[in-house]
C-alpha cells in the first residue's frame, strides 16, 4: 500500500511539474509578444513623429528657399510632396507623387474631412515607402515665389493659392521596414532561444524522473533479490526434511498410501525446481542462450493451454534466448491474457518488427484492460491487480526479456483489452522468411 500510494504522488508530482512548465512557457511567450507589441507601437509612434516634422519640413524649405527645396527635402528621405482637391486629383506636386490618390489612400476619405488636425503616416508594402495625408484647411502660400521648374501647376493662375484639402508626403520607408524586420527577427530568436531552454529544462526532468524510476525499479530488485535468497534458504531446509521423511514414510506405511506419498514428492520436487529457478534468476537472468524457430516454440506453448488461443504468423523467425525463460516469458503472458476476463478471445501476432532485425509478439486479449494508474507500477515487483497471484510474473518476464536485449510493453487494446507486445532481435545467422 504504502508503494501504491508513493507511485499516485510520483504521479501527481510529474503531472504538477509539466503543468507547471507548459503554463510557465505560455506566460513567458505572451509576456514576449505583448513586450515586441509595445516596441512595435514604439515605432509606429516615431514613425508618425516623423512624419510630422517631414510636414514641418516641407514648409520650411519651401517658404525659406524654394529653389533648393527639392534637394533639401530629397535629403531629408521625403521623395515627393502633393497637393490634392477633396475629389483626390492632384492640384500641385514637388516630387515623384501620383495624379490621383487611390486605393488605400483613400478608403476612409469622406472621415478625412472631419479632421481639422494632425495627419496620418502608414507605410506602404508594395513600395517601401512611408504615405502621410494631412488636412491643411485652406493653408495659403505665396506660389509666385516657388520655382515653376520644380512644381507642376495645373488650372491655377493667381499669384496665390488656397491649398485644396490634402497634403500628400512620400518618404522613404527602408528605415522603418529594416527596424520592422529587425524587430521580427529578435522576436523569433527570444521565441527559439525559450523554446530551447523548456525543452533542455524538460529533459532535464524527465532524465531524473527516469533515472529514479530506475533507480527505485533497482531498489525493487535489490529488495526482491534479498527477499528470495531469504525464502529459497528457508524453504530449502524444510524441503530435505521433508524427503528425509518421505523415504521414511515409503519404508513404513501401507501400500496403498503409496500413490498419495507420490504426490507429495512430485509437489516438493515442483518447489525444490522453483527455488532453483529464482535462485538461477537472480544470479543470471540470461539464462544459457540457444537458437530456435520462434513460430513452432511458441505453438507448442499453446498447445498446452485447454482455451482456444488463434496464433497468425506469415514468417519463421529464429531468435537466441534460454529456451526455459522463453517458455517462462511467453506462457505467463498467454496466462495472463486467459485470465483478463470470461471471455478474454486471445489471440498471439507473430510478425516483423519495425526495426531491422527484430521479432514482435502481440498477445492480445478482449478482457477488462489494464487499470486505471496501473500503466507505471504494472512491472514492479509483488503489485498485481489479481485476487490471487504473487505480482512477480511480469517483473520476472521483463526481466528476462531486457536480458536478451528485448523490451516488453503492455498498453489498451482498441476495442478493449490489453495487448503485451515483447520484441525480440533476430538470430543474425537465420534471418526470416515467408511461409
């Protein structure tokens, strides 16, 4: 009870620290986001700053010295200036501008007209450039003294001109992408770099999860091993009384009692061999390894269980493992699976592993499926879900299995049960074949 409950905190210990480190990757990562949302709105504020004192700056070099206004303003990265009736047609220009405003420029024209302040700055995608539109409200210049060379003039005569309602301003906008790119750019390495340290720091975690896992599966076996070499001594004293005394009991008792004291050694002699077998377990689990073909093995294991068992398998296989703990690995699983249900309908898969070289064996069943929690403590020692059995069997298997370089994995069946898949590696001098 007291491993029982140790493995549900282990389990609410593992389930606490990957919430924990996924709520804690999704905070930093929104953290971040809303933290380049604030530069990005940093430089969508310079860029209307600047934008602003482009305008200030047309003025200023229009009214100031119109003849170099051009290359002034060239050299400030605005590339044209123009002047637009309410309709969007150009009235005047300085610059490389278009006729008529169009598109974007003037989705939202007719709210245009409410304004009586300020401008708008957006940049252009498709052209690299920076448009800023401002209303000027009738801002009047002295157009008689700017160069005619350097503004288009089209149906205005007088020496003065009220200015329609639009200001048009293009500037060059390779700054502000270059800043936008770079801002992407650090956006995406911070992500990346994040991303990297959660998943060192969760493969940091699972490491030492595994690594106490073993660890305490080690602890499992150490006790298990001590707890063995404790009962085989123990059992093995009473034992040889007990034949001492049956050679005794042979010599002095009726006849007719003979098949009754034949019974007793055939159950002693049973322990006395199962006593050798975990004593031989705990010293070479390995066993003494010897080729076979796996198909035929595995059907005369079958053949011994009274229940229908379906075996489907294509291919012969050879493989080397101790022909006892083969027979020890495959008929606990088939015994186990028998014992799933009323009606468990178990079949055994004999088939080609995904890696090369190796052998799977599904045994499958229709029976009650693993339980709930089970999936992490199901190969320690002593833990079964039975009313009756030991809880060693699948501790031993596995054992057995991994010593032979296999592996054993239990998991749901689809449609219900359980499937205990062991894979094996091949015997290299045999490789398999089709029937």
């Amino acid at each position: 009870m007291k491993r029982f409950n140790k493995s549900i905190v282990n389990g609410k210990e593992h389930l606490f620290v990957i919430s924990g480190l996924v709520i804690s990757y999704i905070l930093i990562v929104i953290f971040v986001f809303f933290l380049f949302s604030a530069l990005n709105e940093r430089e969508d504020l310079r860029l209307q700053m600047e934008a602003e004192q482009s305008f200030n700056s047309v003025f200023f070099y229009i009214k100031d010295d119109p003849i170099k206004a051009n290359d002034e303003l060239q050299s400030k990265g605005i590339i044209g200036v123009g002047v637009y009736s309410y309709t969007g047609k150009k009235v005047l220009s300085l610059g490389d501008v278009p006729n008529i405003l169009s598109g974007k420029l003037v989705d939202n024209f007719s709210s245009w007209g409410s304004k009586t302040s300020g401008g708008t700055a957006t940049y252009n995608y498709d052209n690299d450039t920076i448009d800023y539109i401002r209303f000027i409200n009738r801002l009047t210049v002295l157009w008689d003294v700017i160069d005619p060379t350097l503004v288009k003039l089209s149906d205005f005569k007088a020496p003065t001109v009220s200015f329609p309602d639009v200001l048009y301003i293009v500037m060059d906008g390779t700054s502000y992408r270059a800043t936008q790119q770079r801002l992407r750019m650090m956006l995406i390495a911070v992500i990346a770099v994040i991303t990297i340290l959660f998943i060192f720091i969760f493969r940091i975690y699972r490491n030492n999860r595994q690594y106490r896992i073993k660890l305490e599966s080690q602890r499992n076996l150490v006790n298990l091993g001590q707890a063995a070499r404790t009962l085989t001594h123990e059992i093995k004293n009473p034992l040889s009384s007990i034949n001492i005394q049956l050679a005794i009991l042979r010599v002095k008792v009726n006849p007719s009692y003979k098949t009754n004291l034949e019974i007793i050694q055939s159950e002693v002699d049973r322990i006395k061999i199962l006593t050798d077998k975990v004593s031989e377990f705990l010293h070479n689990p390995e066993g003494i390894p010897s080729e076979f073909e796996l198909v035929e093995f595995i059907q005369d294991i079958i053949s011994k269980f009274p229940s229908k068992i379906e075996l489907y398998s294509y291919s012969t296989f050879y493989v080397k493992m101790d022909k006892l703990r083969a027979r020890s690995v495959f008929e606990n699983l088939i015994k186990n699976a028998l014992e799933s249900g009323n009606n468990p309908q178990v079949e055994v898969i004999i088939k080609k592993g995904n890696k090369a070289r190796t052998v799977e064996i599904e045994v499958k069943d229709k029976g009650e499926g693993l339980p709930k929690g089970a999936k992490e403590k199901i190969y320690d020692p002593f833990f079964t879900t039975k009313t009756t059995g030991s809880g060693i069997g699948l501790s031993i298997t596995r054992q057995f299995v991994n010593a032979r370089g296999g592996s054993l994995n239990l998991f749901p069946r689809e449609g219900g049960g359980t499937v205990a898949q062991v894979i094996l590696p091949t015997s290299q001098s045999h490789p398999h074949r089709s029937r």
